[in-house]
C-alpha cells in the first residue's frame, strides 16, 4: 500500500458488525461528510444522503475556460493553464496515436518541464498497455515506486501489469492520500515523473492538487536558504512502503537542482521528510522548527493548481519539481486510478543533487 492509496483510516468508529456503524470525524473525508450531512452520526445514513444530494449531477462545461491555440504536426491543441505558474491541460490530443509523432513528444516534454504538471482529458480509450507506452516516451518504465530494486513487498498489482499501480477508494475503504508528497522520495533514485489515470470518478470530490517546488523555494527567507543550503534530510517510508521487512530510508539535499532546467526546488515534504542528517546536530526541538518553516508554504493556493477529475483523465507530473496530494472529500464515493512513475533515461540524473554553482 502506498500514500496514494486506499489508507487503513476508517469512518468506522466501531468494527462490531451488528451495531449500527458511526461516522468518524477525525478523518478529512469523516469531516467534509459530517459538514455534507449534519445531525446524523450513522455512517449508512449519511452515506445515502450525500449519494442523494449528488444524485442530479450531470457532467457539463460551465466555465468559462482561457487557452492558448497551438498547432504541432498539423494537430492543433488548446492549452489550459490551471494557475498562473503551474500545470497546464492540453485538450485535442489522443495519448494513443498522436505520440506518434516525435515532435507531440517533445513539445509535450517542453510543457511538462515548463509548467511541471501536464494534465489530458477524455483519454479512457488509453490501455494499460498504451498507458505504459506513453510513459515510456518520456524515460525508462519504472515499477510501481520508481527504482526496480526498491519496490516495496505489498501492493496487489492487476495481472500482467507488475509495474501499474491501482489506487481505489470506496465506501469501505475511504483513504486518499490527502498530504502533500512527492512519490517514493524515501527512495535513494526517486521516479522522475508519475502519471495518474483515472478510471472511475466520483460525481464530485477527490481532486488531485500540485504544489510548485520551484515557488517553495523561492518563499524561503534568505537566512534560511543560506542554512539549509547544504543540508541534507532524512526521507522514512511507510510500513506499507517495506521491502523484505525493512522500512525504507534516505538521506537527500534539501535544496536540489533540477537536472534538466538547473532551476533549485525545496525538496522536504510533510509525509516522507523526518528529519535532518546527524552531522548537522539539530535536537528534536530545532528538528521541528526547521521543519515547521520549511513546510509552511505547502499548499498556498498562490504556488498550487487543482485537477478535477472525469474519466479518462490523465496527469503526468515532474516528481522532482513539484508535491502532490488529493482531496480526501468524496466518500463514499468511489475514486479507482492507475499510476505509473518514470525514470530518467540518463541514470546520472537519478539520484538527488545540489549543483556546486548553486551552494552557498
Ligand atoms: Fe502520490
């Protein structure tokens, strides 16, 4: 099980079957449920009523929408910017034929680089298989976690696909993973880049949010950046993330070079980041002040775009540039996603780095 799957987090607050089952608060998706549907602590009740209030939701475009026309191949593609400084949609495109055409690739590459998420619409005609293909136009197919020999001993993957990562949440199983997180950072060669697919949306609720690395780092006070320059952090997997009975460590620059536009990226996230390197003699207490700061632009709306989901849907974001986390606010709506990672066809540019013109 991975963060970005189904948790162990339960709106259950009693496992006795023939009691009436009481809705949890303690959770996000236990609150945004209770606020849906106040007075009612029955789990089944309150399940119904929200699948009553979304009962007469239609899918339809409402919104205005801004985008810049482009044509690549004789193909012409609107591109939708979500924020102003991250993540893009890219409409008129089919990841089946179109990746064809090596230049769709690259111009693809140049829109990912630049505006770190790309996301497509409408691409439930996109196999497991033409899933696979189209990542492996962009680096090497990682597994499910990124590096092939850190992978770790649990998830149930679908048969014939090792590497296909499946995410679902439901009635039963509420979790999402709902901090903010770059993937399998716990890993020394973390993946590149990860792609989501969805395959079952809720009618409303479950969307996936990017946060902008680069932005993060420039939020930094210049006293900070001048510290932490040099640091490095200690990155601890979770249970679910053990590999031969061993939860999973690393230890990475806490500002880190992106190796393809040489921009610096704030490299800590909430989930996966603990703590820093021993030879930096922080104490628990300076431990977590540092931290506290360096998390506290995670998530501002100014250095985030949201992605709501229909079925089809793809993102495919740069995992070294920026952190993700969904919205844990659909239950009991179902959510079922697919995720790929990808790594970097130059196998130097794996591992995490500071570039020496970047130190202080
Ligand atoms: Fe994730």
């Amino acid at each position: 099980m991975t963060v970005e799957q189904t948790s162990d987090e339960t709106l259950d607050e009693t496992s006795e079957e023939k009691k009436p089952k009481r809705l949890s608060r303690s959770t996000p998706m236990g609150m945004v449920a209770a606020a849906r549907y106040p007075d009612q602590s029955d789990r089944q009740t309150v399940a119904n009523g929200i699948r009553d209030q979304d009962a007469d939701l239609v899918i339809g475009h409402l919104t205005p929408t801004s985008y810049k026309t482009e044509s690549v191949c004789g193909i012409d593609l609107k591109l939708e910017p979500l924020s102003p400084s991250l993540g893009t949609v890219v409409h008129g495109i089919d990841l089946d034929r179109d990746i064809r055409h090596p230049e769709i690739v690259e111009f693809l590459r140049e829109i990912w680089l630049e505006r770190r998420v790309v996301m497509f619409r409408e691409q439930q005609h996109l196999t497991r298989d033409g899933l696979i293909r189209f990542a492996e136009c962009f680096g090497e197919l990682g597994a499910h976690h990124g590096e092939r020999d850190h992978v770790p001993s649990g998830p149930r993957t679908p048969d014939g696909y090792p590497d296909i990562l499946p995410i679902q949440s439901g009635e039963k199983h509420p979790g999402a993973a709902s901090e903010w997180h770059s993937d399998a950072t716990w890993s020394s060669r973390p993946p590149m880049g990860s792609i989501l697919i969805c395959r079952e949306a809720p009618p409303v609720g479950g969307d996936t949010n990017f946060c902008d690395g680069y932005g993060l780092w420039e939020g930094v006070s210049r006293e900070t950046k001048a510290r932490i320059k040099t640091m490095q952090a200690v990155h601890i997997g979770q249970p679910h993330h053990a590999m031969d009975g061993h939860i999973p460590e690393a230890v990475h620059p806490v500002a880190r070079t992106h190796p393809e536009t040489g921009r610096t990226v704030l490299f800590v996230n909430r989930v996966f980041t603990r703590r820093f390197a021993d030879e930096h003699g922080l104490d628990d207490i300076q431990t977590q002040s540092l931290l506290q700061e360096l998390f506290a632009n995670i998530g501002r709306p100014e250095v985030t775009c949201r992605f709501r989901w229909g079925v089809g849907s793809v993102a495919m974001w740069d995992n070294r540039a920026v952190q993700h986390c969904a919205t844990a606010d659909f239950w009991p709506h179902r959510r079922l996603m697919e995720r790929v990672t990808i790594l970097d066809s130059d196998v130097a540019r794996r591992t995490p780095y500071l570039a020496l013109s970047d130190e202080a």
